[in-house]
C-alpha cells in the first residue's frame, strides 16, 4: 500500500507545487491531499505505518468530508485503479461538492434576504396602515367640524341663544365647587331710597337688573346728579378689583405721557395690536406692556387724577372709600403690569367708576357724585366741581376703542337689545376670594343729552363682564321705549359756564 501511495503521488509530481504538509513525500502526495482537502495527519500516519483499510477509514476526515471519501482513496490505491481514472474522479467529486456547498450558501442567504425582506415589507406596510388610518380619522374629524360649522351657521339664532345657555349652565355646574357667592339675591331694592331719584330712568334699571346679585347706577353727566341707584348698599360699599375697566385711566395715563396713541402698533408676540383693538378687546398684554412703561408713580397719579381712591359723592350717606395703594404690587403677584391689566390690589366702586367715566363723557370735568334722597334736596341740588381735568384732546383717541367694544368688541352683548344709539364702554371680568364679579361702565353718546351706567354683577362662574354689558342694554332700551333720549335736550353745560 505505501508503494502504491507513493508510486501514486510520484506520478503528480512534475505538475504540482511542493508542500503543502511538511514531511509527506514529494508533490505528488501534496496534490492528493489538495484534491480531498480534508483528509486529517492522523488519517494519512495510520496509513503509512501499516494500520488495516478499516482502520484508518473510520476517521473523521475534517472540513466536513464524509467517511465514504477517505475509504475511497485507499481502496482506489489497494485495488490498482489507474491514476488518470482515480484523478478525474477526486476532481469531480471535488467539484460537485463545491458547486453543492456553492449552491446551499446561496440559498440560504437567498432565504435570509427574504425574510428580512419580507419583514421590512410588512412594517413599511404596517407603518402606511397606520398612516392611512391616522390620516381618515383627521379627515373625518374635519369633515365634522366643517358639517358642525354648516349645522351651526343653518341653526336659528334662538337655537344658538338656548345652545349658549346651556354650555353656560354646564359649565357652571362644574365650578360650582370653586364661587361661594350666589350671582342673585331675592330683594335687590330692599333699604333704597329713591324719592329724589328719577322714576323714569329707576324703574328701567330695576327692570334691568331683575334679581341679580348686583347694583346699577345712573349718574348724569352734565351736573353729577345720581338719577338711580338700584341695590344701594352693594353700590355704596367698600369697593372690589376692577377687573379690566381700569384700562381706561391706563389709556388716558399713556395718552397723556406720549408713550403711545390710538394707531400705535405695540408687537405682542406674533401679532401688533393698537390701543381701539386692545380696548375693545380688553388685551392684557397690551396693557401690562403700558403699565410697565409708564412706572407706578405715573399710574398711580393719573389714576387718582380720576377720583380713584378718595370718595366720589358729596355727603352721599352710607358711601364707602375704595382703596388705591401707594405702593407697587409685588413682582412674584404680576407687579405694575397686574395692576394695569386686572387692578390687582386696587379697591373701586361703582361710584368711583361712574365718577371717571362721567369725566370723559363730558369732556374733562369731574363732579362730585350728588344723591338727592328727597323732593326736597332735588329742589337744592346745585352741582359742585371737584377738579377739570385736561383731557379733551385725548377723548377721541380713548372713545374710539370704547365704541368698538359695544359694535364687535367684550361689550357687544349690549346690541342685542339696543341700537338706537352709540354707547361707548368698557367691560371687566375676574375673581376673588369665591367670589366672580363682573363690571360695565358705559355712556350713551346721544344728541339730546348723555348718561352714565355703570352695571357691577356679582356671584360665580355665570357672572362676567359682557353679562353686565348686556344689562345695560337691556336698561337703554327701556329708556329709548319711553323717549328718554328725545326729551333731555338741554345741551351739556361748558366750562366757562361752570365758572
């Protein structure tokens, strides 16, 4: 066997490189062990030393080679195959082997991209379910909100009225937990008294106020004279927040100090509004940006310049004094822009207020505030000038953004129920201590005379501000219903003739 081996590996011997395992022969050996590539030294020393076929044909070749191989070799050696035969045979098997190996590699990375193909496909067509899905619910909700807006525009406007009632109703009911203050009260006019006032313009403001938690006043502009005051004890007492009507002697403060007028655009972050639009819209921002320029001392002076902090009647009994603090707001509670916006830590009655607005309707002169009790204090009344006030120039620049809250602006609730004339105002909405108030001070801007209204609602979440607007309309409507405007056609006294 060794000679036939060896014989067998000479024959190779001009063809093939030498060595490829040391110590085994010429080249001839080499090249049988390239074409098995596989066939272990162990395998290869058992045959040189003499071990039995059987023997050495149980080892395990390496690389994969199966038995059958390696007993090949050797009885191809052992039995006189011919050399040419046994090589084209190792060749081929070599090859076939290769091709199969080549072959199975391929298809298992055929089968791996497959799956990872097909697990890409079917998250990429997941990922598009989902996005189809998210895109018709958004569409669907649109196509709501589009057939909600149609529905909405088709629905009546007593419809939308009872709709409105009821989201008001809830959501009342919701933060009921939150007001303690009931928003009425069974006897609103119980303690006045009104035998000095007018009767005409009384009974329309008690018509007006039902049984509100509230108090109207009338005031007539050209003397002071206090036509009505329904509720008197809530009108008389210590005074609450003003809630945003104190924008309006922050208006006139910057007016007055040049910081801005009426077409001045201030930038709001994305946005620049003027002082008509912020007025009639009640912006906060705005206001507080104004405040914080004008400084504490300036708001302040022109604040009291309007009677704010100091009693408005003249030995009306039973007045309270509202409060106006002389010192800032702290910067952790908002601070000057807070007192500007809200009238944070700011005390005003409904006097009070009746008192500035008066001041403005009649181009500069405040009044002390006169309650005649009786026929016979009417009869004396005689009106007394607490200080003018220059501001005549700035009136126009102010009038117009207190127009555009009654036409489209937090008072336009007033339309509803009037229209015959231009009534010119300002509402405040806000809360305090479980408490929700809501303020509209306003004057009609007629021809044949003027008057002051100043509504203050109280109670929870149902009281605001454009609430108060809409009772004073509801109040100039039943003025305009006995022709009140028409009859008072005495024009407003000058100053000159004041003096």
């Amino acid at each position: 066997m060794l000679e036939k081996l060896s014989g067998f590996g000479g024959a190779f011997g001009a063809t093939e490189r030498k060595g490829l395992y040391g110590g085994y022969g010429d080249a001839g050996g080499a090249m049988v062990l390239r074409l098995v590539h596989g066939i272990p030294r162990p395998t290869i020393e058992a045959f040189r030393m003499g071990m039995p076929v059987h023997r050495v044909s149980i080892v395990r070749p390496l690389s994969g080679w199966p038995r059958y191989r390696g007993r090949m070799i050797f009885r191809a050696v052992q039995f006189g195959i011919p050399r040419r035969a046994l090589t084209l045979a190792l060749m081929l098997c070599f090859a076939v082997g290769s091709y199969a190996a080549t072959i199975s590699n391929t298809r298992e990375s055929r089968g791996e991209r497959k799956v990872t193909d097909s697990s890409k496909t079917t998250s990429k067509r997941r990922a598009a379910s989902s996005r189809k899905k998210r895109s018709a619910k958004s569409a669907k909700k649109r196509r709501g909100a589009r057939s909600s807006a149609k529905k909405s525009r088709r629905t009546s406007p007593s419809k939308k009225s009872a709709s409105r009632r009821r989201s008001r109703r809830n959501s009342a009911s919701r933060s009921r937990s939150r007001y303690t203050t009931s928003a009425y009260e069974s006897n609103p006019t119980e303690g006045d008294v009104s035998a000095g006032e007018d009767p005409l313009v009384r009974a329309a403001a008690v018509k007006a106020l039902g049984k509100r938690n509230g108090t109207v006043v009338a005031i007539d502009p050209s003397n002071g004279r206090v036509l009505a005051m329904v509720n008197q004890q809530l009108a008389l007492s210590s005074g609450v927040e003003p809630c945003s009507t104190i924008k309006i002697s922050v208006a006139m403060a910057a007016l007055s100090e040049g910081i801005v007028d009426n077409d001045t655009p201030v930038r709001l972050g994305n946005r620049q509004l003027n002082m008509n639009k912020a007025l009639a819209y009640s912006n906060n921002r705005y206001f507080e940006n104004l405040g914080r320029e004008l400084g504490f001392e300036r708001v302040q002076h022109y604040a009291r310049l309007f009677g704010l902090g100091e009693k408005a009647g003249w030995n009306i009994e039973g007045e309270q004094l509202g409060e106006y603090p002389s010192k800032v707001l702290p910067a952790k509670q908002g601070g000057v822009g807070k007192m500007c916006s809200f009238g944070r830590s700011i005390d005003m009655t409904p006097l009070q207020l009746g008192a500035m607005l008066m001041a403005i309707s009649n181009g500069g002169t405040l009044y002390y505030l006169q309650h005649p009790r009786s026929p016979e204090e009417l009869e004396s009344f005689q009106p007394r000038v607490k200080r003018y006030l220059d501001i005549a120039s700035l009136i126009p620049d102010v009038s117009e953004g207190m127009l555009g809250a009654t036409r489209y602006g937090t008072a336009r609730r007033l339309r509803a129920s009037f229209t015959s004339e231009d009534v010119l105002g300002k509402t405040g909405t806000c809360s305090e201590g479980g408490t929700r108030y809501g303020w509209f001070g306003s004057y009609a801007d007629s021809q044949q005379g003027r008057i002051v209204v100043v509504v203050f609602l109280q109670g929870d979440r149902s009281v605001y501000g454009p609430k108060a607007a809409g009772i004073a309309g509801l109040f100039y409507s039943e003025l305009d219903k006995h022709d009140y405007f028409a009859k008072r056609s005495a024009p407003l006294p000058t100053e000159s003739a004041l003096n």
